[in-house]
C-alpha cells in the first residue's frame, strides 16, 4: 500500500501531470501563480517530485480569480 492510498481522498497528494490535467493550467502558468500566491504552494516530495494537496487544489477549484494562498507562518507570529 502507498503512502496516498492511506490518506482520505480530498487529502491525498496529486503530482504535477494530475494538477496540470485537473486545472487545465501549463506547468509555467501555475510556477506563475504561485509565485503571486494565487495559487497553491507546492509541496517538496523528494530531489525531484514536487505534489499538492487535493484538497487545496479543489479549494482554489471554486474560486480562481478570488484565490489568495494564506501565509500560515506569519498567521502563527
């Protein structure tokens, strides 16, 4: 069994082909939109394999325009 096959669903990790299939998005537009925090970070899954979370996917899913990825680590100062 995997290490997704153990998370629910809505928080399991997609790589990046899924996020690119699911978004409709070029790998260089979400790099892009990331940088403006418009769209969800990615997470660091080895030297070379990047993912996101579903569910943070799904989050910016609902609202594109609207989004604005929150930064956690200035919340918590």
């Amino acid at each position: 069994m995997s290490f997704n096959e153990n998370m629910p669903s809505h928080n399991r990790i997609v790589r990046e082909p899924e996020t690119v299939e699911a978004t409709g998005l070029a790998k260089s537009t979400i790099r892009r939109l990331e940088k403006r925090s418009r769209f969800p970070k990615r997470i660091k899954l080895g030297p070379r394999a990047v993912g996101w979370r579903l569910s943070d996917i799904q989050d910016w899913q609902k609202d594109p325009e609207g989004y604005k990825q929150v930064n956690i680590e200035r919340l918590e100062k």
